[in-house]
C-alpha cells in the first residue's frame, strides 16, 4: 500500500483517482500503452485554457496518444518573435508542426473564462509580477480585441464577456498565422488551423466558421 509521510485530502483525492486508473485505464488496456513507448503521433493539436473545467482529453473522449495538448491562460498563442525569452508555446507548436506533423490545430476558448475577463475588465492592470502582474502581460496580447468588444458590446455582462471569449480565440488564429511553419503548412494544404468554444454552462462545443466569423454549435 502506498504510504507517506505528508499527506492531505488533496493528495489523497489524486492517489484515488490514479488507483482507480490503473484499474480501469491502464490495466485493461495493456497493449495501447505499450506501443506508447515506441513514440507518440498525435495528428490533432489543441491550445486550451488552463481553466480546471475544460480538460480537451474529457471533452472530447480521447485515448492516451490521440491529442498534443497544451493549456494556458485563456487558451492564448503569442505572434512569432524571436526575442530572448522563454517561448514555451511556441516551442509546443513547433513540436507539434515539425516534429510531431499534425494535421490540425485546434485553439479552444471557453465559457465564464477568467483569463478574459481579466483582459476585459483590466482588473490586473498594474499589478507587480507574483500578484497579477504575469497574468496582466499575458492577457496584453488581447488588448485591441478589448478595444473592440468593448465598443460593441461594454465591458460588462455575459455577452460582453462571450464575444471576449469568441474574440480570443479569433486572435489566436491570428497569431498562430504569423508563425513560418505554419503559414507554410497551411498553404500546402498539410495543417489545418480551428476555432472551438466550449460552453460550459451547457456542455455545448462550437465550431468556427471563419467565412461567416461565426461559431456554430455541434448538434
């Protein structure tokens, strides 16, 4: 049996539910996880936020190996910069565009999102680096999408909010586009980049439709 020293109700909710995988999720399947170990080739990528209630492996019922997933918060890619720095979404499309070859990407925004409604409310604005500050130079990136929003709709409300959510992840495609890889595969025809939203309130996925500039629910 599994022992240590410094436990907690949080700890022990994780040891559970890794108990109840390895029942159930692992165990049973046996011969999936064994050819894990020769490699992984996911041919979908999605960008999702870090947000605990939207885990694309869930939403979309997925096995071990069948999705590159990165999260953050609000679901948000940079533009291509080559500056010094840590570019850690950058460095997970790259991954997934050069190495991994999937064939799409996916960039999923959510419902009740807090990342953007931050950036909506500029509620972080100021803050020092550790109280809010990183989280404010993050959701930067979304300010003239803000500008826009709000001079369609305010900055408060749910509808507010939701074309906030729909816009970021219009910038996120945005941004994905000025990356070389990318440009490059999807004007040969080999990567194909989507809008999603996920509705929490609902449970209801929607798809972009970029003609329209619309995001349609999947019936």
């Amino acid at each position: 049996m599994f022992m240590v020293n410094d436990t907690s109700p949080q700890l022990d909710s994780l040891i559970a539910g890794y108990q109840t995988f390895r029942e159930t999720g692992w165990e049973p399947h046996r011969k999936r996880w064994a050819e894990l170990r020769e490699g992984q080739s996911p041919e979908i990528m999605v960008i999702a936020c870090s947000d605990s209630r939207v885990d694309p492996a869930q939403i979309f019922d997925v096995d071990p190996g069948q999705i590159f997933v990165v999260r953050n918060v609000a679901a948000l890619v940079p533009p291509y910069e080559t500056s010094a720095g840590q570019h850690g979404v950058s460095a997970a499309l790259e991954f997934a565009v050069q190495v991994l070859k999937v064939k799409e990407v996916v960039v999923m925004g959510h419902g009740m999102c807090g990342g953007c409604e931050a950036a909506l409310t500029k509620s972080m604005a100021g803050a020092a680096p550790g109280q809010g500050g990183f989280v404010a130079q993050w959701i930067s990136m979304l300010d003239s999408a803000v500008e826009t929003v709000i001079g369609e709709h305010g900055s408060e409300g749910r509808e507010a909010l939701r074309a906030m959510e729909h816009a970021a992840v219009k910038v996120s495609l945005t941004n994905l586009r000025t990356f070389p890889c990318v440009q490059e595969k999807e004007g040969d025809g080999s990567l194909k980049l989507r809008g999603a939203y996920f509705a929490i309130s609902h449970g209801v996925l929607h798809l972009l439709d970029e003609d329209a500039g619309k995001f349609i629910a999947v019936s």
